[in-house]
C-alpha cells in the first residue's frame, strides 16, 4: 500500500463546501482552511495537510462563479463533480494529483502505456490573503481509467499550499482498485507512481489511510 514520493494532493468533491469542510472536521478531527476560487472551473476549495509536500483538497461548485465558471461543465466532469454531488453526501476521492517539474516526458511515457494524460495548462488562484498562487497543469482530454491514475501539476515559483497549513495529519497508504488493474499498473509505472498497491475490483475506486486525531481513517 505504498504513497509515491511526488504525491502532491487528493481531490476530494462534493455538492457544498462548508458542507465538506464539517465533514473533514467530524472525520480527522480538524477543520480544513479555505483556499480561494478557480474561476476557469467554477469551483472553489479548502485544504487539509497531510504532511509537508501533500493535502487534501477539498472542491465544491462555487455559488459566486460568473457565468463562465458555471457553464464549464466539461471541466467538473474531469475532476468529478459532474453530474452534481448529491445534496448531503459525504465528499469522494475523485481525482489525485503527484507533482513533477518533467510533466512533458511523463506524458510521453503515459502515451506509450496507453494513456493520454492530457496537455499542459496554466492555473492560478487568490488565496485568502490576497496573493496568488500559479502552476503549470496536465488537464486529461476524459478521466482516465476511473480517476485510478493521477493528474500532473508543477508549482513552479510559487509555495506549496501545504507550507501554510497546521500539519494535522498524514497520508499512511494508498491502494487503487480497477476491473484492469494491468493497465493502470503500466500507466503508474511511467509516471512514477509504481509502488501504489493496485487490485482487481469490479469497480474503479482509490483508496486511502489518513493518520489523525481520530487514529486512521479509511476513506
């Protein structure tokens, strides 16, 4: 149940944020910080630290969006959040991100293991403070074998958002499960991620262990 190295965060959706913020506080004992708002995507997030290098993201359809962000519901599908998070639900571990300053070969690398990852794209967002914070990301064309394989994001210059978070808590293990576990094996493989425990299931799902308050937590 190995976490690779350059694991970066995991994205976790659901229908309302403060809704998902309660849950992360009920769930590993403390209450996430928020983050600020993607206006490309129409979505906005907290984060929760899962040690120095690594969070959990936390992602909701912002309210406030223009008319552009709302409408972007191709964007929503690639991390999850379309169709719409039913009302109420717990928040799902949707989409995982690791971290790479060689994003373009790791492209190249997926593409000959049968997986197209997507091409690189500029980010950015304002945090609570005022500054902003940019990165360089792969953005897949679909998602990609059930979620089972991660994005590519490269910060750049900019701080890590998990610098200026309380280090409450730690990502323990990680295990994917996937009707063809083969592929996403080869996939993993060439983008660095080939100590991940993946298993035969009917379904595509990840899997986590979070070290906190609460002891682990599975979700």
């Amino acid at each position: 149940m190995g976490v690779p190295a350059d694991l970066d965060h995991l994205v976790f959706t659901c229908a309302d944020l403060d809704a998902g913020m309660a849950w992360a506080e009920r769930t590993f004992g403390v209450m996430p910080v928020r983050g600020g708002a993607h206006p490309q995507w129409g979505t906005h997030n907290a984060l929760l630290s899962l040690g120095r290098g690594r969070y959990l993201e936390l992602l909701a359809p912002d309210p406030l969006a223009g008319p552009a962000g709302r409408a972007n519901d191709r964007g929503r599908a690639l991390f999850g959040l379309a169709p719409a998070p039913e009302a109420g639900a717990a928040p799902r571990l949707t989409t995982w991100m690791v971290r790479s300053r060689t994003i373009e070969t790791l492209l190249g690398g997926a593409l000959k293991a049968g997986a197209d990852l997507g091409r690189v794209q500029g980010g950015s967002r304002l945090r609570t403070d005022g500054t902003e914070i940019s990165w360089q990301i792969a953005v897949p064309p679909a998602r990609v074998l059930g979620g089972c394989v991660p994005w590519l994001i490269d910060w750049g210059w900019s701080e890590h958002p998990s610098a200026a978070l309380p280090e409450v808590a730690r990502l323990d293990w990680m295990e994917v499960t996937h009707p063809e576990p083969a592929r996403v094996r080869a996939v993993l493989e060439a983008v660095n991620c080939g100590g991940v425990d993946v298993r035969q299931g009917s379904e595509p799902r990840v899997s986590v262990g979070i070290a906190c308050a609460r002891g682990v937590v599975v979700v």
